[in-house]
C-alpha cells in the first residue's frame, strides 16, 4: 500500500512540474509577443516624433518668411 501511494505522490508532483512548465512556456511566448510589439510602438514613436520635428522646422521656415514680408 506504501508503494502505490508513493507511486501517487511521484506522479502528482510530475503532473504539477509538467503543468507548470507549460503554463511558463506559454507566458515566455506572450512575453516575446509583447516585447515585440512594444519594439514596434517605439519604432512608430521615433517616426512621429521626427516627423513633428520636420513640421516645426517648417512651421518656423513659414513664420521667418512672414515676418519678413
């Protein structure tokens, strides 16, 4: 009778490891998702950013031509 129940136990915990384990592969994967997607923000952030600075140069290019007129 000891054995079966130790027999138990093993697979219990095996079935824990084996849960776990998969449970963090799948959060490892929605972390590289979300990394990824976070790098993309960034990148979409720095483009609009530049293209706001190229608006303001032109805004001031506009406005140095106005007040000379």
């Amino acid at each position: 009778m000891k054995f079966c129940h130790m027999h138990v136990h093993i697979y219990y915990v095996y079935t824990c490891i084996f849960v776990c384990h998969q449970e963090l592969s799948l959060k490892e994967d929605m972390m590289k998702k979300m990394e990824n997607s976070l790098e993309n923000y960034k990148r979409k952030f720095a483009v609009m950013r530049h293209q706001q600075g190229l608006l303001y140069l032109d805004y001031l290019k506009d406005k140095k031509v106005r007040k000379k007129s």
